[in-house]
C-alpha cells in the first residue's frame, strides 16, 4: 500500500466529519456533557472505558453530584462512589481508582496536570486517557487513540500500526496539528455510527468510494464470484 496523501486524507476527514455531525453520535453528547472542569474530565474518560457514552454521562453526573472537586471526592467512602457510578463497566475497580486519583490530585493542590508524563503518573491513567484530558479539558494538540480510531485509521489505510501508540505516531505525521483535536472527536462519532467494528454501513458512507477496506472487500468478493 502506497503512503497515504495528507491532504487527500484531511479532505476525507472533512467529509467524514460533516456526514457524522447529521448523525448526532452519542460521543457529541458526552463530550457536551463533561467538560465543565480538568478534573470532571479526567474521571469521566476514566468512567467511559467499555461504557457505553450516555451510561457514562448518566454516571458521571451522578457522582459529580456529590463531589465536584479532588478534595470532596477524596472524602467520600468506596461504596458510595460505587453506587454513584454503577453500572459502568468494571465500576469496583474503577471506583478504586477515582479515589486514589483525588487523593494524588489533592496533593497536587487539587490541580489536574496539563503534563502528559505527570497525567500518566496519576493511576490508571494511560496514554489514550492522558491524551484525551490535555485535548479536551485544556485544547492541547493530540490525538487519542482508542479503538474506534485504531479501527478506521487502517481501515483508511492512514495507518498499518499495530498498536496504539504505532497508529498515534502515524496520524500525528499525517494530519496538521491544528487538526489533531479534531481526529478523535470526529472518528468516534463515526465509528459508534456508520464505521461499525462488525458490519459497517458501508452503502452508507459518504467516502466508501476512497476506502481502502471497501475497496479490498469489494476486490475480494468479485474474486470469489469469478473462481
Ligand atoms: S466504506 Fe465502510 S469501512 Fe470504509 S470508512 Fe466507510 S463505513 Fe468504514
């Protein structure tokens, strides 16, 4: 597979971005929903792993509810944050995890840090969390690669990486910095949409035409068809 072109793959980008703003994906709503301060940021992309977004959102709101800050919330008692959260996925593990992130933060002077080694350093917190809290929460170029991203970077052939890290390196190189915010935002709302993990809606799509994948797929069908 050829290099894949910059601008060719910013325009694409583009129209991507234009078909899914008509769809209203639930990652619209979330991100609406939680970006009142660093740190409610912080807990919900932490909340959101193998959580649907709107359960998310609805956990999210319940337990900022009854803390709002580190302080407040490194106050609270396991079972209630459980309680405020369930049922996102793994809501123990993760209600474990919030408290020693608001006890760290609150030594911290109960400030999140906009650094990405000192973000990591918070626990639990990974590359693709850290990413997304400096773009979310402070405007910060990145990109963060989850696995709606993975999946349609080398679905479009932007990428051949095969780990998130590989996939990161990649677009950064591909697209202009002052596109990056735009990367993640705009292929989760695709991917919850129309470029599903199985059976995408491809008939659908306003860029099946340039897609690599469809275009495998197709040349792999019309093989079959004339054996
Ligand atoms: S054609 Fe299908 S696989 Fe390709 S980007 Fe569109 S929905 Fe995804």
């Amino acid at each position: 597979m050829s290099s894949p072109d910059p601008r060719k793959a910013a325009d694409l980008l583009e129209r991507i971005r234009s078909q899914v703003e008509t769809l209203a994906p639930p990652v619209a709503a979330f991100e609406k929903g939680i970006r009142d301060t660093p740190f409610r940021v912080l807990i919900s992309v932490l909340l959101s792993s193998r959580t649907r977004d709107p359960v998310t959102l609805a956990a999210s709101t319940r337990l900022f509810s009854l803390a709002a800050d580190p302080e407040t919330m490194a106050r609270l008692n396991r079972e209630q944050v459980e309680g405020a959260i369930f049922p996102v996925g793994f809501y123990r593990r993760k209600a474990l995890r919030i408290l020693e992130i608001s006890r760290s933060l609150t030594g911290m002077d109960g400030r999140v840090p906009e650094d990405v080694d000192t973000l990591m350093s918070l626990p639990g917190v990974g590359r693709k969390t850290a990413n997304l809290v400096r773009s979310l929460a402070f405007g910060i170029p990145e990109v963060a690669v989850d696995i709606h991203v993975f999946r349609i970077s080398r679905r479009l052939g932007w990428s051949l990486g095969k780990t998130p890290g590989d996939v990161e390196t990649d677009l950064k190189r591909l697209f202009p910095q002052e596109l990056w915010n735009r990367i993640n935002r705009v292929l989760v709302g695709f991917g919850q949409t129309l470029c599903l993990p199985r059976r995408p809606r491809c008939a659908e799509c306003a860029i099946h035409t340039e897609c690599a994948w469809y275009k495998a797929l197709k040349e792999s069908s019309s093989t079959q068809e004339s054996c």
